[in-house]
C-alpha cells in the first residue's frame, strides 16, 4: 500500500482544516489537563492527577502519535489507527479511574 505525503502548499482547504481541528483539540485538551493536574497539586487529590492523565492519552497523545510515527517510521495507517486508539482507550480508562476509582 503506498500512501502520498500531504504538502501545505498542495493541500485542500478540507485537508488544511482536517490538520488544524487536530491540533485545536490537541492545544484545548493539553490546556483542561494542565488546569486539572494543577488541582492535583493544589488539594492532593489523586482524582484530579488521573483525569489530567486521561485527558492527556485521549487528546494529545493520539495527536503526537500520527505526527510522530508518520514521520518518523512511515507505517501503514492501520498501525496507526490502532496506536491512536490504544492512546485513547487508555485515556478513558484513567478518565473512568478518576470519576470511580478508589480514593
């Protein structure tokens, strides 16, 4: 299976605003993660640290894991599917822990 690199200069405006959707979400959960991990640190509650972790796993790490991989190692996209949503399913795992888990 081959796959053709998208180029800014040659993209289309859905491609263009397919890539800056990701980063928004990427930018905005980065953003919620970092306030919930600061009152993890303010009231030491262990909730707050797994919520910050999850939200973490499920919007930025897919994120840096298309961009990463993709240009690092060119795998088949199915590898990379399965990376993101590995990513995110641990992300809801530790969303979950945070809302139910033992505290």
């Amino acid at each position: 299976m081959t796959r053709s690199v998208v180029r800014l200069d040659g993209a289309t405006l859905f491609e263009l605003l397919t890539v800056a959707s990701l980063f928004l979400v990427a930018l905005f959960g980065t953003l919620i993660a970092y306030q919930a991990y600061r009152g993890y640190r303010r009231n030491d509650a262990r909730s707050m640290l797994y919520l910050a972790v999850g939200l973490l796993l499920l919007t930025l790490c897919p994120f840096v894991v298309n961009v990463a991989v993709t240009t690092l190692l060119k795998p088949e996209q199915i590898v990379i599917a399965f990376l993101e949503n590995l990513s995110r399913l641990f992300g809801l795992v530790a969303i979950t822990y945070s809302l139910y888990g033992q505290h």
